[in-house]
C-alpha cells in the first residue's frame, strides 16, 4: 500500500510511485515493461499526485523520474492510442495537456531526471519540467510523425520556446531521437551525468532551492514563466509586481534581517 494513500483520497497506485522525504516529492512512473508509456491511467495518477503536491505546503520540490534503467518515459500508450478518432483525439490531448500545465505551474521545482528514452509524450512531460537532467545514456526525441500524428502534449509549444524555433522543427519533423549529449549542447537539458549520480544532483540542486525563501521561489518562477509569454516591457512590469509582492512578505522580513545578523535565514514561506 502507498504510504500516502489517505492524504490522497485513498487512491492506490497502480501505474506511479509517490514518496515524500525532507520536503522533496519523489514521483516515478512505474511501468517498466511498457518503457514507463503514459496511458491515460497513468496521467490521471499523475495528476492526483501533484495536486498532493501542490497542496502540502511541507513539500519544497519534487524530483520526477521513470522506474527501472530504460526509461524515463517512452512515449503513449500505442495501444491506446491507436482507438481515438477526431472528437476522442481532441479531448484525448486536452486531458494530457491539463496534467502537464499543472506539472509547469505546480508553483514548486519539478526537476526531471531522465534516467533512458524520453519519447513523444516523455519527452513533452519533461519540457513541462522547471529544470531537466539527463543520465549520459538517455535519449530524447518527438518521433510522433512516425504514427501519422503530432505532438499533442505541447510538443510543438514549449520545444521551440526551449530550443528555438529551427531546432524545434528539426526534432519533430524528423522524429529522430538524440543523444543527452546533444540535448545539452541544444539547451533541451540542463545537464548530463552518469547514472548512478542523476539523483543525488537533483537531490542536491533541491537542497540548494529549499535553502531558499518558498515564496521568493514561487515569485521567480512565475516572472520567469509568465514572461515568456509577454512582451520586454509586460514582463519587467510583472516583475516589479512580484518583487513589490515579496517585499510584503515575512520572508523578506526575515532574509534581509539575517543577512545584516550576519545568520542564516529561517524562512516559513508567509
């Protein structure tokens, strides 16, 4: 039984994995015969497992990776897939797309490890991360047009916003799968490591992250997110916004008051 079951409404996991040790949420999907492929089932966990997340203001940041040394997720559930038509298709990505705008703005560091294959609807789950670290032997790739259909998970949004438009159309056009090297070199991945070390550098970039003022995090990546969405001038008006509204804070208080203590801040996230 998950440990978690009753703060989640006594949902039992079939499909993912969700542990909570000092502030970090650990999520791993668990279908490692299939490569960890998303069928709906599996997005619906993910979505009852992050709305925990959201909403546990004991959690600072989650760590998102695949079970087993293959994957971190290969892509959709093909079997699955296969049985949409037009209207089911349409409703079908909506309901993906849903789970993965909750995952970029959870409001807390979703850092991706990619651990093997992030394919198709993988790797789109991981551009929805906030940061993305892969393992030296992972590959990534949008290989959709190989099926006859699209990204429909945001491929085709949050890639080029990632990697540029030129660079975008290439890996989905193509359909080819790339290497955690070139991924690095493209910006597509923060960073490449080996294996056994992809976890312990997420867990210690976390570390690094739940040192610091919740709120001010929060604030930072919502300027950082929203305003890419925005002209210079909207997004610099947003950040005087967000930075008026931290300085309201009891965090700011309690930051600035420490740094002229010459002590280490005790922030609680008010």
């Amino acid at each position: 039984m998950n440990p978690w079951q009753k703060n989640l409404n006594t949902m039992t996991f079939s499909n993912i994995l969700f542990e909570k040790k000092d502030s970090i949420a650990y999520v791993t999907v668990n279908r490692p015969k299939v490569l960890n492929a998303l069928n709906m089932a599996t997005m619906e966990e993910l979505r009852a497992a992050f709305h925990e997340i959201k909403n546990d203001a004991g959690l600072r940041v989650v760590i998102l990776t695949g079970a087993g040394e293959k994957a971190f997720i290969a892509g959709a559930d093909i079997g699955e897939l296969a049985q949409h038509n037009a209207v089911s298709g349409k409703e079908y990505t909506h309901r993906g797309q849903s789970v993965l705008n909750l995952i970029e703005n959870l409001g807390k560091p979703v850092i991706a490890c990619i651990n093997g294959f992030a394919l198709g609807g993988g790797c789109e789950i991981a551009t929805a991360c906030t940061l993305r670290l892969a393992s030296e032997s992972a590959k990534l790739g949008q290989p959709e047009v190989k099926l006859g259909i699209i990204p429909g998970y945001g491929g085709t949004q949050r890639l080029p916003r990632l990697v540029g438009k030129g660079i975008a159309m290439q890996l989905v056009l193509t359909g080819e799968m790339i290497t955690a090297q070139e991924a690095h070199r493209i910006g597509l991945v923060n960073e490449v490591t080996p294996p056994a070390d992809l976890i312990p550098r997420a867990e210690a970039i976390a570390q690094k992250i739940i040192a610091n003022a919740p709120l001010a995090v929060q604030y930072a990546m919502e300027a950082v997110s929203k305003g890419m969405e925005m002209t210079l001038a909207e997004g610099l008006y947003l950040e005087a916004t967000l930075f008026g509204v931290a300085c309201a804070t009891e965090d700011k208080k309690e930051g600035t008051t420490a740094f002229l203590e010459k002590r280490a801040a005790q922030f609680k996230g008010k």
